[in-house]
C-alpha cells in the first residue's frame, strides 16, 4: 500500500510541476502579447495625427482619410482590449488619461482646421505617445522573459516611422518652430541607434535578417529626405515609405514574438 502511495506521489508531483511551470509560461505569453497591444498604441497615436495633417494639407486624400478612420478604430479597440484585461492600479489610471486624450483627439479632428488645432493634435498625440510608453515599460518591469528587450525595439521602430512623418508634415502644414525640426531629427537618430541594434542580434533567423536588411537598404535612401524637413517639398514620399517601413517593423515585430512564444 504504502510502495502504491510513494508511487502516486512520484507521477503526480512532476505532473503537478508541469502545469504550473506551462501556467506561467501562458501568463507571460499573454503579458507579452499586452506589450505589443500597447507598443502598438505609441505607433497609432503618432499615425492618427500624421493623417490627420496629410489630410488637410490635401495629399493623397483618398488613402490619409481611409487610414485615419482605421487608425481611430483600431486605437479605440485596442484601448478596450487593455482596460479589460490590466489589472493593476496604477495602469489603469494611466489607460484612463491616455482614454482623455484619445477622445479630446477624437473631438477635434472634426472641428475646423487652423494652426492652433493642428498644435493641439500634436500635443494630444504626445500624451497619448507617452501614456502608452508608460504602459509598455510598466508592463514589460513585470516580466523577466527572454526575448522581451529586442520585441519592444523591434515594436518601437513602428511607432518612431510615424513620428518621422507626422512631423515632418507638420513643419509643412506652417508648425515651423525648433521643437518640430529637434524632435523629428531625434526620431531620425533614435530610429537608426535601434536598427543597428537589431541588425547586429544574435539571434535572428535568416527571415528576420533578411526583412531587417530589406529595412536598412530602404533607410539608408530615405532617411536623408527625412533630415531635410526644412527643404520640404517630398511630403507623399515621406508618406509612403515610413507606411512601408512601418508595415515591415510590424512583420518583424511578429517574427520576434513567434521565435519567443
């Protein structure tokens, strides 16, 4: 009887074990997956002003006007998914004022424009921008899982294409003073600190090195137009190949979650 229970024991503990270890290893998956929702959010809340002054500069309308609508939406349902599944404190005041932000936003692309509105765009997208930062470090100091550090780089070149262009356009649209010229030539600085970072990683798989160059041929091209923001005069450009660059850091991004799932 006896030699049956130590027996029982010997099966069961290692079965005990398991779950609890593939529990946690579910948690942090899911933990890394509300990091990417929220890295996300710092790409969108740069995309949605970026549009919105595309817009009413009155370039390549069909397609600024389409991608801001998505853009709002896919803001809004994210921010839903988050505040449904956060349940700490702290971040959901966080989510909470990033909600404010998003809905004055929301308010104000639909009044008429003029140089003050389209500042006012710019500050919320900054605040949204940094709540969303907030978020993400908050979320990634609880998680100690391999892998994290490279997904959030990788995530945060999505979000550092848009702000190129977002103000890159706004100097355009007239917001010419040097907080505009300063802040887009340290998004161009910070951009390629990062892609050198991920150009140089141990571990990417042939896929991930071969869509990372692919990035870096296209960079070292545009990323002169990008540091001319005072000449102006390549606004569509500027548009579409930081929406390129920010489609391929999208797929990359998901390639890195997947190497580390």
């Amino acid at each position: 009887m006896q030699n049956k229970i130590l027996k029982s024991i010997t099966i069961i503990i290692p079965l005990l074990l398991f779950s609890s270890r593939n529990l946690l290893a579910q948690e942090k998956d899911k933990e890394i997956n509300l990091i990417n929702i929220a890295a996300t959010q710092r790409m969108l809340s740069q995309r949605i002003a970026k549009d919105y002054l595309y817009v009413h500069k009155n370039i390549a309308m069909s397609k600024t006007e389409k991608e801001l609508q998505v853009s709002l939406k896919n803001f809004f349902d994210s921010h839903s998914t988050l505040v449904h599944s956060i349940k700490n404190e702290e971040i959901k005041n966080l989510l909470a004022f990033v909600e404010l932000s998003s809905n004055d936003f929301n308010q104000t692309i639909h009044k008429s424009f003029t140089l003050d509105n389209a500042q006012l765009i710019l500050d919320l997208s900054e605040s949204m921008l940094e709540g969303s930062q907030y978020i993400v470090d908050s979320l990634k100091s609880s998680i100690k899982k391999e892998g994290s550090n490279i997904i959030e780089i990788a995530g945060k070149q999505r979000m550092l294409a848009q702000r190129i262009a977002k103000y890159y356009i706004a100097y355009q649209t007239g917001i010419k003073d040097e907080n505009t010229v300063r802040s887009m030539k340290q998004t161009v600085i910070e951009f390629n600190e990062n892609l050198n970072i991920l150009l140089s990683h141990k571990k990417n798989t042939p896929i991930i090195r071969k869509k990372i160059n692919e990035v870096n041929k296209l960079w070292k091209i545009v990323h002169k137009f990008y540091n001319n923001i005072e000449k102006g005069g390549l606004p569509l450009i500027v548009f579409n190949t930081t929406d390129k660059i920010t489609k391929k850091m999208n797929e990359i991004t998901q390639l890195y979650l997947s190497l580390h799932e």
